[in-house]
C-alpha cells in the first residue's frame, strides 16, 4: 500500500498521511513541520512531471508498486536528460498531451479481488490513526527537535 502526503480535505484513511490540526506536545508540534515541508516538495515535483508527461497525470490503479516506481524513475530520468539539452537553447512550448496514445491497463479478476480487500484497507480509520502515531514517533526519533 502507498501513502500519500496530504491535507485536511481528505478523509482520514491509512493512505493518507495528513498534517495534525491542532498538535499538542514537542513531538505532534514537529511532525506538521515536516509533514508540510515534504508534501509541497512533492507537488511541485509532480506538478513539473505532470505538464510534462501525460502518463504522470492519471490513476495508476493497474501497475504494481515496482512499475509505479519504475516509471516515476524513467520520468525523472527523461525530464534531467531534457532540461540538460534544452539548457542553451531558451525556453520551448509543447503540447504533450497530443504526442502519445492513451494505454489502459488490463486487470484479471484475482487483481480486481485484490483490489477490493486494498481499498478495504485503505479506508480503515484505525489504520490511520496507527499510521499517524507511528510516523509522529519515527520523525521525532530521526530528526528530533530541530
């Protein structure tokens, strides 16, 4: 299962990891800091590979981790390799939404199965409130009161 930095307006599942809306104590305090931090990172990363590769853009309901991860890479890879060459050259815009086909990825009825016992999962409160304890606990052991 994938967690996702998020904020409030989602509900409180185990995939999403949420900033704490009125955190009390030294190690609560802390996590909102770098939950934030880390969150918009991470959109302004994907905002970049979004406008640049379609593929980016949509649910990845029909891949593995390791071809999420896999292509997430293999973006980052071309957009370096892009921006290296295109770095003398000034600015250029393109549609890329109009170079490729869109693909959509078939599943069998075991992953279908799979797919309903995950988003049970998912959606779970407990989880999250777990989750939630857990990654308190593992930011203030690894960065402290920075």
């Amino acid at each position: 299962m994938g967690y996702y930095l998020a904020d409030g307006i989602y509900p409180p599942w185990a995939t999403f990891v949420k900033t704490i809306p009125s955190p009390e104590g030294r190690k609560k305090k802390h996590f909102p800091k770098r939950q934030e931090g880390a969150r918009k990172d991470v959109e302004r990363a994907f905002g970049v590979l979004q406008s640049r590769f379609a593929i980016v853009r949509g649910p990845a309901k029909g891949c593995k981790r390791k071809e999420i991860g896999d292509l997430m890479k293999a973006c980052i890879i071309m957009h370096n390799m892009i921006v290296d060459d295109e770095r003398d050259s000034g600015p250029r815009d393109y549609n890329y939404d109009s170079m490729g086909v869109k693909v959509v990825p078939s599943r069998s009825h075991a992953e279908q199965l799979s797919g309903i016992q995950m988003n049970q999962r998912i959606t779970n409160r407990a989880f999250h409130s777990l989750l939630q304890d857990d990654l308190v606990e593992h930011i203030w052991q690894k960065f402290g009161d920075e």
